[in-house]
C-alpha cells in the first residue's frame, strides 16, 4: 500500500499516544544491511517474512508502520 499514508498516521499517532514510531521495513534494511528487493532476490521471501516477523515482536510497544505483506 505505497503512498497511503500509513507514515504520516503512524507518526501523528505515536505522538498521540506518546509511542515509538517505526517504519518495519526500513528497520530491516537497516539491521540486514540491504534493501527490501535485496532480500527477497537473494534470500527468499520466507526468510524475509522471519525477519519481519521478528522485528514486529521487538517493537511491540510501539506504532509500526508495517510493509504490504502485513
């Protein structure tokens, strides 16, 4: 869901309810140390889906904006 505003949401909402903000999928390029289109070409989907879904726990007390797989 590219450009539907989910950023803009999220960090008006994490301000609200005085949470962390994060934006997922720009948490996993930065621990995996390459892209999202990186990933899912030389590792696979599911192994990203692991990532994310690890990710997602880790930041459970805060808003996230989540990739289109979500």
């Amino acid at each position: 869901m590219m450009g539907s505003g989910k950023s803009t949401i999220g960090r008006f909402l994490s301000r609200r309810l005085g949470k962390p903000f994060i934006d997922l999928d720009s948490e996993i390029e930065q621990s995996a140390g390459k892209t999202i289109s990186e990933i899912f070409e030389n590792d696979g989907e599911e192994y990203f889906r692991n990532i994310e879904a690890n990710q997602l726990q880790e930041y459970s007390d805060s808003v996230v904006a989540c990739g289109g797989g979500i």
